[in-house]
C-alpha cells in the first residue's frame, strides 16, 4: 500500500469512528430515537405562502400558511397546465371521494379556452388510521399532513370558476358540479374510490351566473342544488331537489329582477326545512322551504328583503349568539362593504348559571319523547308570508375587501367554525390586499375564563382578524378537525397553482400521566410539569376551549363517586363542555373503564352549544346510566353539535331505567353531526325496568339530528359510519328495538343516516323489531365500496326485521360501487327475517347493483319497495303484506316462495313493470295484485286464492287458478307443468297480439278482449263461460272445446266477437 492510500484509509476509518461516536451521543441523549419503523415520509410542505402566526389571539392559535406540493397525474394537458402556472387557482370543495373517512379536496382552475379539475385524496393518518400505532407515535410528535400529494387532474370544456360537491347522481357516491361564469353546467361523477368520470353538461335555459349544493326542504341526504341564470327569459333562480330527481327532475323556477350574483342554502326561519338565499341587485330573496306533503305555490315561499346597496356575495351562518342560534346574514357589497342582517326578536341575553342548569337538565331526565316518522316531518307547518318584517338594518361591520385585476373569486365569502367558540366564523377574501380576514365572535358562556377582544361597533365580541397572503387568495376552505387537535385551512392564491394549508392548533395539549382518579394540584395547569390525571384533564379543558386531551396507553378506571350525573366533572362520569379533543394511544392500549354502578363514562355538553369533539383511539367500557336518558358510554347532542368518533371500542356499556326511551348502551347522540369511523361497538345493552314497552332501544346506538335542548326544535343532524362493528349488543325495547342501533327523529329535527363497509352481528332486539337496526324516520343508506362489504347477519328479534326494520323511515340499499351489501342468516318472529319493511311512505327502500339478500323479505302495510333500474336483486322468500312492490327495469330471482298477501284479509301489490322475474319456489296470490313483467318463470306452483292477476308465462311445476281474476296482458305460455285454473276467470286484455300455448290448457271463464286478437297456439278447452268483449279468438288448426262434456268444435280459422256460450247446448 502506498503512503497516499495508507492516508486515505486512515481518513475513512476516522470519519466512520466520529460517525459512530456522534449516532451514539444522539441515541443516549433521547434527540435520536433509533426505530424499527420506517420513517414517515417527508412532509410536502414548502415556503410560507400566509403570514399567521401570532395573529388569532387566543381563540385562534393560527400557524404561518406554507404551500402544500403536489405530484400530478391523471390528464396530461390539465398536469402540464397545473406544472407550467398556465391554469389560473378559482374554486375549491371537500368529500370523502373514496369513503375512507379522511376529507379529499378538489380545486377548480382555468386555462385559455377550457378548465382543469383536481382531485387531491385525504390521508387517512390524520383523519382516519387503519393502523393504531398511528396514535402512539401522534403522541411522539407525528403530525401528518391532511393531504396527500398525488393529485388526479381532469380537463373540463369550460373555466371551473363554481365548485360544489355532493351526491347529484343519487348513486350514493360524491360528485362534483362545477360551472364556468357565463358558461355551462357540469357534472363530473364520483366512482366511489377516489376517481371522477368525464364532464357531462347538464341542460340549462341559459348562462350561469351563481351556484350553491347543500340542502332545501327537508334535510334529507338528498342534495339539493340551486343555480342563477341569465337566459332568454331573464334572469332566474332553478332550484333542483335531490329528492325530486334531482339534476334530472324539473327544477323549481324564480323570476329575479336582477343577476344572481350569490346564491346559498340555510336555515333562515323557525320551521324544521331548509331554505335557500340569493343576491340580486339590492335585494336577497330569500325562498323558504316547505314539505314535500304540503301542496304550495312557489311563488307564496318567497320573502323579499332590500338593502341600500348591490350584493356581491352572501355567507349564511350562526355568526352572532342568541338563544335560539338563529342564522345571519352576511351580505358583501359591491364596493366590498361587509354587511351583517339579522333576525327581528332575537334574545342575545347570555343564560345565567340557573338557566344553564336547567338546560343541564335534559341532560340528566329523561325526555318526554314522541318519535316522528317522514310523513310527519314532511307535513309539518312552514313559514308563511303573512309575517311582520323579520330582518334588521344592515349592520356595518366596518370592515371591507378589494378587489384585484386577475384574481377571480366567485365565492369570497365562506362559513366555517374555525375558532373555539359555539358560534361560526366568516372568511373573507381580500384579494386587492394580498390578504384573508377571519370575522368571528370571541364572547364566552357564562362561567367560562373570558379574554378580552376588540368589538366590532354594535356586536359584542365580534373581532376581524387579518392574515396576509404572498399573492391574492381566490378560494378557500377548513378542513375538519384531525385527531391530534389541529386542523388546517386550505388557500388558493391567484398566480400559484398550489394549495397552501394553514394550521389552527389546539389552545392547549395537556397530557395525562397518572391512572389514578383523583383530583390534584395545580392538576394540568402546568402543562406537563406536574400529576395530570383524566379528571384533571376534563377540568382543564371545561376551562380552556380547544383544548387537546393525550391519554397514554393504560386503563383509567373511573371511581370518585358523587353528583347526579352529567354535572361536574369531579366526580361520577367526566364532564366536557367547550370544544375539546380526546386521543388515546390505540383502542387497544388505552382504556377508561367506569367502575362506579350508577355513572356513565363521558357526558358532553351540558349548555347545548354548538361546539366539536374529536374523540379517537380508546376503549370505553363500564358506563352505567341508571336514569333512563341514554348513553351509557357517551352521551351529547345538540343543534349545530358536531361529534367525530374514530378508532374507539364501546364496551359493556349499559342504560336502564323505568322509561328509557333515548336508548344507545354504547352511545346516544341527539341533534348535530355524528361521523363514526373504524369503530367496534360490542355487549352494550339498552333496558328498561321490567322491560316497559316504551324503552329501552339502541343497544349499541341511538341517534336523532332532533335536539332536546330548549328551543331547539328542527335541528338538523347527519350520521356518517365507516369501517365499523357492531357486535352482540342487545336492545330490550318492545316499541321499537334495534340491538345494534336506533335510527329515528323528533322535535321535527331532519337530516339522514349512511352506513358504510360495516358488519352488524350477532345483536338482538329481545322484545321489539330491527335486530341489527331499527330505521324508524329519515333515510338510511346501506352501502360498500370496491372490495369491502356491509353485512347484517345473524342478528335475532322477536317481532320484525331480524337483520333490519323500516318502521318510518326510507331506506337505499346500494351496491353500484363495487362492494357486497348482505342481509342473511338473521331470524325473526314474523316472516321478515332479513329485511321488514314497515309505514315508510314517503321514500319507501330502494335496492340498487347486484344484491344477494338470502334471508326473507316483508314488506308490510304501507310499504314500499323499488328495484331501481338495471339491478340484480335475489331474494330468500319474498311477501308483499299490504306494501307495494315496483320493479322497473330489473332481475328478480326468488329462491322460494314470492307470496302477495298473508291471507285474504290482507292485500299487496306487485308491479313488474319491464323485470324478468324468475321464482323457483311457489307464486302464492291470497289477495291484492299481482302485474307480472316481461317475464315471469315459474318453476313452482302458482296459487291464487283471491286479488287480481295479471300476465302469466309457466314453465313448470304447478298453476292453482283458485277463485280469482287474471288478467293477461302478454301470452299465456304454458310448456310445462300443471296448470289448474279453479274457478277464476282469465281476461285476456292486452293491447298488442296476444297467444294461449302451447300445451294444451282448461280453463273455466275466457273472456277475449283485445282489438289486436287472441291466438291459440294449442288446443284449449272452456269449461264456464266464453266471453268475447272485442277482437277475434284465432283458433288456427287447433281445437277450441266449449263445455267439453257435452259437444266439441274444431274451426280452421276463427271466432266472431258475437259468439256466447248461450249458443250452444
């Protein structure tokens, strides 16, 4: 080796020593943590792009905005466009495109002569983790991003200036609707996975000039649209119901005097329906919604309110507080003036300490309940014309936006609750500022630790808070709350095509570090230097709103005893009121158990504000509810109360009382948002005291979107679940039941349920129906993406639906996104071991895709049951009791028996329309209607005992005629099997060409009536009476027998309409 090498040697091995030494000094220090994991990837996060940081005071702890990088893929014009700057930032919305409970985000932009769309996906580490080592290392210090970098591009035919998502199609799959200013209209539809299919235009009689989704009527899961035009007829208001068709229904017209240049939907009055708004000249129109039950002019739903200036935009939302959390509204003048109106009569006197501990005492009493069905919801009364002015002068709130040259924003205004109060927040774009202004109330309920903030002129606690951006925003949005406690703003910048994300963390992050149930001090108030127990914790978060609550893994068993239960948080069950985040290490690892015989675990808002909690990553267990009120577990609700729940395991957890009527062992939820995500909800019971047929529903679950909170009736509340199990949970209730869940409404509260790629067994409704769950008002979803499956098997109850019973409400069951929806193995007293469907006559259930429901079928008086066209739909047995079967365009197989009607007391109605219908078992008619389509099969026998029978095509086992009528609009095709046609009386009535084959067949009374003619294609014999009304019998070469026993007639070609039987001896 020579000398040089011999150095260079020399170098290496003292660089791998310093190296060496160096990883070891990190190691022992604790500032490098060795792992087997692999590392997180690094975060896209970029250059500061919005200066925030220090500027949202307390009730706002705003992190400086940097931009979010994306990796394009999709189309390769709209990624070239997006790389090069070319498309100009416009619009944005959120959904959950691919249904994995994490928030995607779509942006909308424009090119020279055509638009782009981008779909960029949530990451489910922040929102909704598979993995529960997510949360221990989210103690450690991870803090993913909301977003993840690949991003699907699209081109559009025009500029995507309106944005707005929702499910136009019906298909229950996100879509998007984006429009072009002065342009078209287009739909681009979800596929369920996370993909959007090629822009359809949809068909407008003019120009777009404003555009808003959300919802209208009755809140419904249906989304409504509502779109300006400028057309040929001037300019219009359209207003599509979801319910209605949709983008393929007729839409409801509104002459304005002027443009629409906004247009938004809220609640704008006092009834239970949602209404919609839109700026025009100096005027917001304001068009109030009705029942769908109701027969009104849509002209009568109009109230006209002038201001003294032209509105630009408009903002809808609970910006000022009052009693009843009425909604303003938030008017931007042309020359960027901020307006506020309110509502007249508004209480703004905060409740003092006895008011709030009566509204406490919903919480702790059970309420005198009447659950309402859709019929009643939807024919409930409606505001009227015949009102005194409800509106307010315009307040100015003293604050203005600019505009700027190239920076276009058709939505400079935006609702969102992003501070920590119960009131919602204004966004304000600033485009000829470079800047975005949060407008929001910073006043606390009585009792709370205040701050001080500068009022805005005539609004208590209204403050203006003002964030400065490197280029002129256009769009932005809020993302939800992620499980570590912050959530994160989305802006898009003229001049950048990337998105930038603003961080709001929590007010505070305590961290428990003691299992023990005591009470100490200074508790948590020193942040992480002193003994914090979870009772500690919940008292510092009841006194510190946004507040982050971190819960290592271990148990955390609940024993200070005292209190009556949702009142304090020193003893009994914990007790959190403002808006609060609860993360645990993993439902695995961390758990708080109540040991107490007469305490539920956690109960939420006692002054029934409209606040958010984020509660993930623990297992709850032991919660008692002794009072009848609901929730063993949890317990909460409120208007405008939103609750997510991820990864969490409700265990054993109980509610019991004389009169239960609430229900929900695991977990009761009464008005507001509930998203439920990855969850397991096992051996939870809902009981009454000697089983009073009045309570004791929802062994696991029990949710409404009604609030029982004083004054607030026609609430509003949508149930989201993915990825859950409910299992072995048992409801006791002989009134209603649902062992895994009750879904119902009252106190005219409106909204919908959707259940997503969940499993149900094993549960039980001991003394009423829906063994898995009971639908008793608004709408469920049932549904599954690619590759994953919704399942109700093996669940019991002892009257209806042992799977699941409509007993009120309307039902989707969905399998057009590429998963497996099954109902099978359930029991239940009455024949509807699958599926009941009970007084569901607004909606009724529709099944759509290919669907195996191997259990049995009922639908009962007054329900209703429709195959939506082009479905697949196999049945165990299949009983239409007094309901109605619609069959569209489908195929229905039966692997037994279809039975219409029980007995020949009853009825029942099915309609075939265009089906193919194929039964293997017996077709059993006791009475009602039976209207065959195209094709009916019948391999069994065919039983008709009374009702009404129309069209008939056998191919085998056995035809039993009984007493009845049959009407045969199509051929008679009879070519195997027996056929016995009793005493009935067959009409042949078609209206095309009709035959009789091809086997020879006896029949006791023919009537011929069809102008078109009747042909025989096989020897038939008459037995009663032939009757011919109108047309010719066609008898051909074949042998037509009248009263066989007595002569036989043999005719070449045909019967006159004037031969009767009378003519013969």
């Amino acid at each position: 080796m020579n000398h040089l090498t011999s150095r260079f040697a020399v170098r290496i091995s003292l660089t791998l020593f310093v190296c060496s030494l160096l990883i070891s000094v990190l190691l022992a220090s604790g500032l490098f943590k060795a792992s087997s994991k692999a590392p997180a990837p690094e975060s896209s996060v970029q250059k500061i792009t919005v200066h925030a940081a220090g500027r949202g005071g307390k009730f706002l702890k705003l992190q400086d905005g940097r931009e979010l990088k994306s990796r394009y893929t999709g189309n390769q014009v709209a990624s070239d466009a997006l790389r090069s700057g070319s498309a100009q930032a416009r619009s944005l919305a959120s959904a959950d495109f691919d249904s994995d409970g994490a928030p995607d985000v779509v942006g909308g932009y424009a090119v020279n002569g055509f638009g782009v769309v981008t779909l960029r996906r949530g990451n489910p580490e922040a929102f909704a983790p598979t993995d529960d080592s997510v949360f221990a290392r989210m103690q450690q210090g991870l803090n993913p991003d909301p977003l993840l970098p690949e991003t699907l591009s699209y081109t559009t035919p025009e500029a995507a200036d309106f944005l707005v998502t929702g499910d136009f199609n019906r298909d229950g799959r996100s879509d998007v609707l984006l429009a072009a200013h002065g342009g078209g209209l287009y739909l681009m539809a979800g596929d369920g996975a996370g993909r959007l299919t090629a822009p359809e235009r949809i068909e407008l009689p003019g120009q777009v000039t404003a555009l808003a989704a959300g919802e209208f009527k009755a809140a419904d899961g249906n989304t409504d649209v509502a779109v300006g035009i400028a057309g040929p007829s001037g300019h219009t208001l359209l207003i599509y119901d979801g319910a209605e068709g949709g983008l393929s229904g007729q839409p409801t017209s509104y002459q304005l005097p002027y443009e629409a240049t906004a247009v938004e939907f809220g609640r704008l009055d006092s009834d239970p329906f949602m209404d919609a708004a839109v700026a025009t000249g100096n005027e917001v129109e304001i068009v109030h919604g009705w029942g769908r039950l109701n027969r009104v002019s849509a002209e009568s739903r109009v109230e006209r309110v002038s201001v003294p200036f032209n509105v630009q935009s408009l903002a809808l939302g609970n910006f000022v507080w009052d009693r009843q959390s009425n909604t303003e509204i938030a008017a931007q003048a042309e020359g960027g003036e901020l307006y506020l109106l309110e509502q007249s009569e508004i209480n703004k006197v905060r409740f003092n300490d006895a008011e709030l501990e009566e509204r406490a005492q919903a919480r702790r009493t059970p309420i005198a309940m009447k659950k309402q069905s859709v019929s009643e919801i939807e024919s409930a009364s409606a505001w009227t014309a015949n009102k005194p002015a409800r509106w307010s002068e315009p307040l100015d709130l003293e604050t203005s936006v600019a505009p700027a040259p190239g920076a276009i924003s058709h939505r400079p205004l935006v609702v969102s609750q992003v501070s920590w109060g119960d009131t919602e927040d204004l966004l304000m774009l600033d485009s000829g500022r470079n800047s975005m202004k949060i407008v929001g109330q910073q006043t606390r309920q009585a009792g709370e630790a205040g701050v001080s903030a500068e009022s805005i002129t005539g609004v208590e606690g209204l403050s203006n808070v003002s964030l400065d951006a490197t280029n002129a925003p256009v769009a932005v949005l809020a993302l939800p709350t992620k499980l570590n406690g912050e959530r994160d703003m989305v802006l898009l910048n003229s001049g950048a095509t990337e998105a930038s994300i603003v961080p709001i963390t929590p007010d505070a992050t305590v961290t428990v570090n003691s299992t023990t149930d005591a009470i100490h001090s200074p508790g948590c108030a020193t942040l992480g230097t002193g003994t914090c127990s979870l009772r500690d914790a919940f008292i510092f978060a009841n006194a510190n709103a946004g507040t982050t609550i971190s819960i290592n893994a271990g148990t955390y068993q609940l024993s200070l005893s005292g209190g009556s239960g949702c009142d304090t948080p020193n003893a009994g069950d914990l007790v959190v009121n403002p808006t609060t985040t609860i993360t645990g290490a993993g439902q695995a690892t961390t758990t708080i158990q109540q040991t107490l015989s007469n305490a539920r675990v956690l109960c939420m808002n006692l002054p029934f504000g409209a606040n958010t909690y984020t509660i993930s990553g623990v297992t709850v267990t032991g919660g008692r509810d002794t009072g009848g009120v609901g929730g063993g577990g949890f317990v909460g609700g409120a208007l405008g109360e939103v609750l997510n729940v991820t990864n969490v395991t409700f265990n054993d957890n109980r509610t019991s009382g004389t009169n239960t009527t609430s229900g929900g062992g695991g977990l009761n939820k009464f008005g507001g948002n509930l998203t439920i995500t990855g969850c397991t909800f096992t051996n939870n019971t809902s009981s009454t005291v000697n089983q009073a047929p009045a309570g004791g529903p929802g062994g696991g679950l029990g949710y409404a979107p009604g609030s029982a909170g004083s004054g607030q009736g026609g609430a509003t509340g949508n149930l989201v679940m993915t990825n859950n199990t409910f299992t072995g949970n048992t409801a006791g209730s002989a009134a209603s039941g649902g062992g895994g869940a009750d879904l119902f409404t009252f106190n005219t509260g409106t909204g919908s349920f959707h259940i997503t790629n969940s499993t149900f067994t094993s549960n039980q409704a001991t003394n009423g129906s829906g063994g898995a769950i009971i639908v008793e008002s608004l709408q469920l979803t049932l549904d599954a993406t690619a590759a994953n499956t919704t399942s109700l098997s093996s669940n019991t109850s002892k009257v209806n639906g042992g799977g699941i019973y409509w007993s009120g409400g309307s039902g989707i069951i969905d399998a057009t996104a590429g998963g497996t929806v099954t109902i099978s193995g359930n029991t239940a007293t009455n024949d509807s071991n699958g599926a009941g469907i009970g007084d569901n006559t607004v909606g009724g259930v529709t099944a759509k895709g290919t669907l195996n429901l191997a259990d049995n079928v009922e639908i009962q008086v007054n329900g209703l049951w429709t195959n939506f066209t082009g479905s697949n739909v196999t049945f165990a047995n299949l009983s239409i009791v007094d309901g109605t079967f619609t069959a569209n365009n489908s195929t229905i197989t039966v692997n037994s028996n279809l039975n219409v009607a029980k007995n020949t007391l009853s009825g029942g109605t099915f309609n075939g329309n265009t089906s193919t219908v194929g039964i293997s078992g017996n077709l059993n008619l006791l009475n009602g209607t039976f209207n065959a389509g195209t094709t009916v099969n019948l391999t069994g026998g065919l039983n008709i005992a009374a009702g009404t029978f129309n069209a008939i095509a056998q191919t085998g086992g056995t035809f039993s005629g009984g007493s009845s009528t049959v009407n045969i609009g199509g051929n008679f095709t009879f070519t195997a099997g027996t056929f016995t046609a009793g005493s009935s009386a067959f009409n042949f009535n078609g209206s095309s060409a009709q035959s009789i084959g091809t086997l020879a067949a006896t029949f006791n009374n023919l009537t011929i009536n069809n102008a078109s003619g009747v042909n025989l294609g096989g020897n038939v014999t008459v037995g009663g009476t032939l009757t011919l009304t109108n047309g010719v019998l066609g008898v051909s070469t074949n042998t037509l027998t009248l009263n066989s026993t007595q002569s036989e007639f043999r005719w070449s070609e045909r019967c006159s309409r004037q031969l009767r039987q009378s003519h013969f001896q």
